[in-house]
C-alpha cells in the first residue's frame, strides 16, 4: 500500500481521497490545506492527519505526494516533492510552460521518483479500445480526431475564482476539460506539427475565456479539432475517424461520477454498431497505475509516458499562444528541453 499526502482540499482533492478509499494500492492518509477549517473538517470525517504546511508534508514518512493545488504551484511542489525523494502525481496540467514541466520532470527524473498525471480519460475502457483499434490497424490509417468536453460547473464559482482568470488558468477551458482529450489526441496521433485556436469569453465574463476551439496538425499529417466550453451542461464526445472505420465515445456523465459511455462505431464493411459500456472509476485507475509504478520504482511501468506528458503541455502553451496571437502556432519551431 502507497501512503500519500494529498496537497489542497478543493473540489478534485476532496474527490481524489474519497475514490483512494477504495484502493488496496494507494491511500490518502495525510493532507494540506490552507483553508484551515475545511481542511480539519474534511481531515476529520475522512480520518486523515491535518498536516500544517506542505514542508511538514515532506516531512512526514510517506510514499507519495498527490497535488490538486491550483496549476501555478504545481512546478514547484513537484520539484519540492522530487527532492523529498517522494514519488509524485501531479493534476493537469503538470504546468502552463513547456520550460516550467521540463523542469518538474527533470527534477523527478533526477531523484528517481515516478511522476504520475491527472489525464485519466485515457484510462476509461472505450478510450483503451480507440488505441488498440488503431495499432492493431482496424481503423485503418488515422485521419481525423473531433472532441469536445464541456462543461458549466465553473459558473458557480465566485468571479475572483483562480479558475477564471489568464494567470491562474491561462487558457481556461483548455487547462479546464479540453487538455485532457488533447492529450488523448497526441497520444493517438503522435504529438502536433502545429495548432490554429481560438478562446473567448462569449457567454461570461471570464477573463480565461468560456468557447475554446483549436485545430491541430498532428505528427502524421492527420488532423484533430479539439473543443471545450465552460458554459453549456456537461458534454463529452470523442470520435476518431479512419481510412477503415471510425468510433465515436459519448460520456454519459463527468468523471467525477461516471456512469459510463455509448460507443458507436464503423468498421469495414460492418453494419454501424452501438455499445452500452458500464461505468468504471478511470481517476481510481491511474492512481492506481501510478501507486503500481511508484511501488516499482519505475516510471517506465506508469502508461503515460514521459515524453507525451511534456508533449501535452507543449501543445498546451502553443494553443494558448495562437489564442492571444491569432496565428498558427508551429511545434517543431519549439526548443526541445529535454
Ligand atoms: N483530472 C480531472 O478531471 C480534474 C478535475 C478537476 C480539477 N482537476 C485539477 O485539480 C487541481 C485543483 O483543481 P480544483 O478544481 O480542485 O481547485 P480548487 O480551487 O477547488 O482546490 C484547490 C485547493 O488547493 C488549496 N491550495 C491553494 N494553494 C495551496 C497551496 N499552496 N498548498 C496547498 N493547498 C493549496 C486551496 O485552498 C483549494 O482548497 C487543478 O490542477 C485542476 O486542473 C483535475
């Protein structure tokens, strides 16, 4: 069993420790939290040590760190992890700078420790299948990826909410949802050539934007459009279209609470199908998956590779880039930094 500390008691901390209740791999058993009376409260009915500060954090003989602080600490609570020898997973996005997650990831690579990530939506079922399609070559050639994740919780938050604003959130509906079907995107597709997007706030008056649309050339030449809102009810869709069929993924609730998917698809010369999958819990999954590789001490067991989790938030930076500057955004033109 991997002992962690969770960092940050909001709305994902709080959701993180109630799904590890479940796990015989890894338990929260330890906390942070600055709001002092939610932090005791929740530390109290959930039975966790209210820890004062992260340093006491560190201090304590634990296995690993979860961080679900807001996205501007998470670089520096990585590295203070790394060099506590703790192993760390960190939410999404690692961080909003290429340079800044390079240095996260170099600090865990030089300590030894795995780096786990909060992309879960590449754990669900129908997401796996998309994957093993593709390699094992049953829809054909990679043409074109569509996904949206929308959502409007974000409209109860007070205006002053870190989430809404550029330096809190930069990108707000990217770093919000649509990061994580990106990232599903990259991963399929190889990392991006290069990235045209868009953010605005149409419906609100978030100074992150509330209608996200990009377009991205991804490495083989295939295209994906990836799209987020803030301010519609909850929507999730994922569909990879193929020179030999094509799979569309319907969420039928948000990861907080899944209660599974709808998967059509269209292979060959098959008639169209529709799946009923159940509900599993993809956020138990990866930290499990991390608990796993963290016990191993191996980051190469931890399924998302070093090297996409730092593609990810290169593309990342890029979109936003092209959503302050209007233009395409090319990749390649990009330093690599490790
Ligand atoms: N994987 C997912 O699907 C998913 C879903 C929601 C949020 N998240 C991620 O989780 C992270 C937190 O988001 P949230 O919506 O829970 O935010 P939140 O604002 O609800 O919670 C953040 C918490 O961190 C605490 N905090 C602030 N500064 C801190 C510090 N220096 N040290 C310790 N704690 C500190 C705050 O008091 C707050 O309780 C973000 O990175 C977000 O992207 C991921």
């Amino acid at each position: 069993m991997i002992r962690a500390a969770i960092i940050g008691l909001g709305w994902w901390g709080k959701i993180i420790t109630k799904t590890l209740e479940k796990s015989e791999k890894i338990r929260v058993v330890a906390a942070v939290e600055p709001n002092e009376s939610v932090g005791r409260a929740f530390c109290m009915e959930s039975g966790l040590l209210y820890l004062p500060s992260y340093t006491a954090a560190l201090e304590e003989d634990l296995d690993a760190i979860i961080l679900t602080t807001p996205h501007r600490f998470h670089e520096d609570q990585v590295i203070q992890a790394a060099n506590s020898k703790k192993h760390v997973f960190c939410e999404k996005p690692l961080s909003l700078s290429l340079e800044s997650a390079t240095r996260a990831v170099k600090a865990c690579v030089m300590n030894d420790v795995v780096l786990g990530i909060g992309h879960e939506r590449r754990f669900e079922p129908p997401m796996q299948l998309v994957r093993k399609l593709l390699q094992d070559g049953a829809l054909g050639e990679l043409l074109q990826i569509e996904g949206n994740f929308s959502q409007n919780k974000l409209l109860k938050l007070p205006p002053d909410n870190w989430r809404l604003s550029r330096a809190g959130a930069g990108c707000g509906p990217l770093t919000a949802t649509g990061i994580h079907l990106l990232d599903m995107a990259l991963s399929l597709g190889g990392g991006a050539q290069s990235i045209y997007a868009s953010n605005k706030a149409l419906a609100t008056s978030f100074e992150s934007g509330d209608s996200f649309s990009s377009h991205i050339t991804l490495a083989n030449g295939a295209v994906a459009s990836i799209n987020a809102l803030l301010a519609t009810p909850f929507y999730s869709r994922f569909a990879v279209f193929g020179s030999r069929g094509w799979i569309e993924i319907r969420d039928k609730s948000h990861v907080e609470a899944p209660t599974g998917w709808t998967v059509l698809s269209s292979l060959g010369e098959q008639e169209p199908t529709m799946v009923e999958y159940p509900a599993t819990d993809p956020v138990l999954a990866n930290l499990e998956a991390f608990a796993t590789a963290a016990r191993q001490g191996s980051q190469q067991s931890y399924p998302i590779p070093i090297e996409e989790l730092l593609n990810t938030v290169d593309a990342y930076e890029a979109a936003y880039e092209s959503t302050l500057n209007g233009q395409i955004v090319h990749l390649g033109s990009r330093p690599k930094l490790l």
